[in-house]
C-alpha cells in the first residue's frame, strides 16, 4: 500500500492490460495509449497455467516498456503552479538588460536589493525540479529489474521461435526378421530396436534372435541359435532410408550327440549396409521394410570331433562370407 492513489485522471498516457481464458491457456494482452487515444506500443503474453507468472510477467513488461521511453520525462506533466513559471516570468533575460531600480520579477521594498536583479540566473532552481518525479515515475522507478522482461519464454514476440525446428525423438522398434548366411540354413526370428532421431538422422541400438529353420546339418541333427548386438546410424528422406551398421553376436549349436562335435570359434562379427522403406501411419507411428547385407569379418565355425575310428568324413560348417537379412517392423516415436 502506498498510502494514496498512484493513479491520475490528467495522466498524459493511458496502459491497459487484460487477461482472458483462450482454449487450454491464459492470454494477457496490453496496449499503451497517448491522450488522443493512438496506440504507442502492444505486446501479449500466455501461458498453459502458472497465472502467478503471467501475471509478474505482465507487470515487468510495463516496467521496461515504461523506463525505455526516452520522451518519458519531457512529455510528463509538472506539478501544478509550477509549470507556469517559464511562462509568467518574462524575467530572467529582461532582468538583465534593465537599470538596477527597475522593478524585477520578484517584488522589492528596497533599491539596495537591485543588484539581486541579474538573479535571474538563481532564479532557475525555482524552476520545477525535474529531480522531484511525478507519480507516474514513481511508479516505474520500484522495478529495474523489469529490463529483462522481453527475455521471458512467455512473449508472443522471439519466445516462439527459440526451440528448434524438430525436436529430438526417441523411437522404439519391433520387427520380424529372416537371416541369411548366419546359421546353417535359413533363420527367423525378432528384432527389438531403441535410438534417437533428429530431424533426417537417426541412431539405434538393436537386439536380433534368430532360430535358423534347418535341423541338421548334413545328416546330423543339430540345432543352431543367433544372437546379435547391432549399432545402426540412418539416413531418412519421406519415405527412403539408407544405413550403415556394425554387428556383433554369437552362434550356438545344439547337437543331439555333443560328444561329437567340436566348436572352435562361435563369435560372429560384420559390417554392412541396410536399405529400407517407412510409411507413417500417424504421428507416433510408422511401418517399415528393408533389406540388409553384411560382410563377416569374423566367422563361426562348427567342426566334428577328429576320431580316425570314425568312417564318415568330418562335419565342418562355418560362415559365409557375405550374409543378409530381411525384416518388416513397426516404430513408435516419443
């Protein structure tokens, strides 16, 4: 409380702010008029809830707005009786042209304050002090801190457009997928996939179980399982995708005679390339297709124990040099 109303019918500017209800947010709008009523400056404010905020926000833009108008203390009224006195004192430059008995602005009894005549330059401290400030300075002066008000988040103005353009995205994946040239035979098995995407990139992390479909491997019955680790880094357009991965995994054998059998290396490791299609359905989610080729660098192999009793010649079995994959998915994006 400041004890009397800060406020003037005479004021020479006239602020209004309004707060209203839009839809799902709170909207200030204000507006600086002069006394014929132009608008000087309008700015607007909102917000999804915190009406505390809007509200302080409001108050620091008419702060600023007010302290940057460098007409603000010529266009400010001076107090009354006072604003006369340039006008009703015709005196300071006569009072220094007449004869020291002339009468001065000031009334005088005595010819021996004449020399006080050419006081019209200390006449100008009676002049209305600009150091005095009128109410409407007063009210301004409380809030220096108002200056940062074009920065809040909440401006119509540059808050808008601060963010970027597309905004990171977290995207999940989960496909059918069939191998070629991992395990003996033809595998299937499922992809689950985890990364991010900004804008036309992408990086994923994917995780691939594969169960081949072939149940013995010349002659003997035996049964193989994949794992693989991939590391996937895309490029998307509309509806094409190119990319580059590493994998690594590990092939394990099952065979109905272990004893049999002897596994010299079971680590799998290539490079490769993927191209694919993707069609959105909405916009968390999107299906897609591709095809896949990977070079093995490292291979697995399977070699049948050595027994020089044993007639048949040795089961031996390793990787291609080249194997591929097809897959069909979908992925949600968050």
């Amino acid at each position: 409380m400041v004890g009397a109303d800060p406020f003037r019918d005479d004021a020479p500017l006239l602020i209004s702010a309004r707060i209203e209800r839009q839809g799902a947010e709170l909207v200030a709008s204000l507006a600086l008029r002069d006394s014929e009523g132009k608008t000087r400056w309008a700015d607007g404010f909102s917000t999804s809830g915190a009406c505390e905020v809007l509200v302080a926000g409001v108050g620091l833009a008419v702060a600023a707005q007010l302290l940057s108008m460098p007409e603000r203390g010529s266009r400010e009224p001076s107090p009354p009786g006072a604003a006369q006195a340039p006008q009703g004192a015709p005196g300071p430059v006569p009072s220094a042209q007449t004869p020291q008995g002339a009468p001065g602005p000031m009334p005088s009894a005595h010819g021996a304050q004449a020399p006080q005549a050419p006081s019209g330059h200390a006449q100008a401290p009676e002049r209305p002090p600009r150091a005095s400030p009128p109410p409407q300075a007063a009210r301004a002066a409380p809030a220096p801190s108002g200056r940062v008000a074009p920065a809040l988040p909440t401006s119509s103005g540059q808050g808008a457009t601060a963010g970027p353009s597309e905004p990171l995205r977290i995207e999940a994946g989960l496909g059918a997928t069939v191998g070629l040239g991992i395990t003996p035979g033809v595998a299937a098995g499922t992809t689950l996939a985890l990364g991010v995407r900004w804008s036309d990139w992408s990086v994923a992390v994917e995780g691939r179980g594969l169960v081949s479909l072939a149940k013995e491997v010349e002659g003997v019955p035996l049964g193989t399982t994949a794992f693989t680790a991939a590391t996937v880094a895309c490029l998307r357009g509309r509806h094409l995708f190119g990319c580059g991965l590493a994998t690594l995994g590990a092939v394990r054998f099952a065979p109905e005679e272990p004893w049999d059998l002897r596994v010299r290396s079971k680590a799998l490791l290539g490079i490769g390339a993927r191209l694919g299609s993707a069609w959105r359905l909405s916009d968390r989610w999107s299906v897609h297709a591709h095809a896949e080729a990977s070079g093995i660098v490292e291979e697995a192999r399977l070699r049948r124990q050595v027994d020089h009793g044993v007639t048949p010649a040795p089961l031996y079995w390793t990787s291609p040099p080249l194997g591929a994959a097809f897959g069909l998915g979908v992925t949600a994006s968050y």
